[in-house]
C-alpha cells in the first residue's frame, strides 16, 4: 500500500512530535537538599545553593544536620525526616550531599558492603517517592589521612549507586582551590569547612556547573 504524501508528512511529524517529547530535558518544580554541616546553616552551601536555586524559579527545601552521615548517626534522616519531609514536601528532585562523616568509619574494604547497603536503602526510599535522586560525594579537606578516607568513600559511593542509574558528583573537584578558612575551637582553620565568602563561591559552581541544566517545571 503506497502512502500519500500528506499522510506521510502527517506521520512524520507525529514521530518528530514524539521523538521531542522522549528526549525533552526533565523539568522540576520542588528540589530537596539533605545533607550534614557543610549543608547545615543560611551561610553555609546548603543555604547560599537553596537561595541560587531559588532565584532560578525553584521550591527548594533543606533538610540537613551538623556531624550526620548516611550511614554515621544516619538514623537521623531514615528514621523519620527524611520519608517524612518526602511525604509532606513531595520533592521532584532530592540533591544529598553526604559521605564527610561516614568517611572515618566505612571506607574500609571490610566495611564496602555495609555501606553500600545503606545509600542503596536511601535511594530506593527517595525513588520510591517518586523524586529523582543526584548524589555528590564529599569535599576536598586539608588532612591527608582524612583526603585518603573521603577518597575511598566516594569510590564506594559511586560503585552503589551508579549502576542503579543514579547521577553522582564529586565535590572534590569543585572545592579543589576554595581556601578553607573556617575556625576551629584552636582558632586555626579547621581544614574541611568554610566561611560564607567560600561557600557561595562553592554554591555558585555546583548551581552553574553539575545543575545547571535543571529546569523549572
């Protein structure tokens, strides 16, 4: 059967139609951001990304808690925050920034497994809710030991989740050359956090590099 050519024209542009529709990039209304300290607080990243997001036309939320983990005091979020701020807030996009503080305690080898059990129960709990989950493993830090420790997590990091089709980020690359300046107790710099000045500097890369392609929904 031979075809007339306005019902091929028509045809055509029904799987030219389809074929945007398919490969549109995702668009997003709400964003979730979880994470520990460097997330914690108006001046740290956590706020100074939420307010750049925000600017961008974003429903942002942050749910986030100095010294946790997701695994380190993880029951924090998995207990009851987070399924429940995923109930309530109902997220398109959930952003967690974790790994710092599980560092010391899950990178080794024996403890892998362990580990990776757990950011696998995070991300079947935010899929779950119907929100697509990025994950960025943790920032650079002054003390070699610590470096050496972030270095395995993030391999561990991207070895769970990367298989499941989850997005992961290195913050490392973006905090490479921000100066960390942030007191200790000791009033010396305490080699993994920041002042404001750094954390938009930080914020800014994540918003114009890793998301920049996000859209508004």
């Amino acid at each position: 059967m031979q075809l007339s050519r306005p019902l091929l024209l028509g045809l055509g542009a029904a799987l030219l139609g389809a074929a945007a529709l398919l490969f549109r990039p995702k668009s997003y209304k709400r964003i979730l951001l979880v994470g520990n300290s460097q997330l914690d607080g108006n001046y740290t990243l956590g706020g100074r990304l939420a307010e750049l997001l925000r600017r961008r036309g974003f429903d942002v939320q942050v749910l986030a808690r100095y010294g946790k983990g997701a695994a380190t005091g993880g029951s924090y979020f998995l207990a009851d925050r987070l399924p429940s701020k995923l109930k309530t807030f109902k997220p398109d996009l959930v952003i967690v920034s974790l790994g710092g503080n599980d560092a010391s305690r899950y990178h080794s080898l024996s403890k892998r497994a362990e580990y990776q059990k757990i950011i696998r129960q995070w991300a079947r709990i935010i899929r779950g809710s119907g929100a697509e989950l990025i994950w960025f493993t943790p920032s650079t830090a002054d003390s070699p030991s610590y470096e050496a420790k972030r270095q395995k997590i993030r391999e561990h990091i991207k070895a769970a989740l990367e298989p499941l089709g989850v997005t992961v980020y290195d913050h490392g690359a973006l905090t490479r050359d921000i100066p960390r300046r942030k007191l200790s107790s000791s009033g010396a710099p305490d080699g993994v956090h920041f002042n404001r000045p750094e954390y938009e500097r930080w914020a800014k890369l994540v918003s114009d590099g890793p998301l920049g392609s996000l859209r508004v929904g």
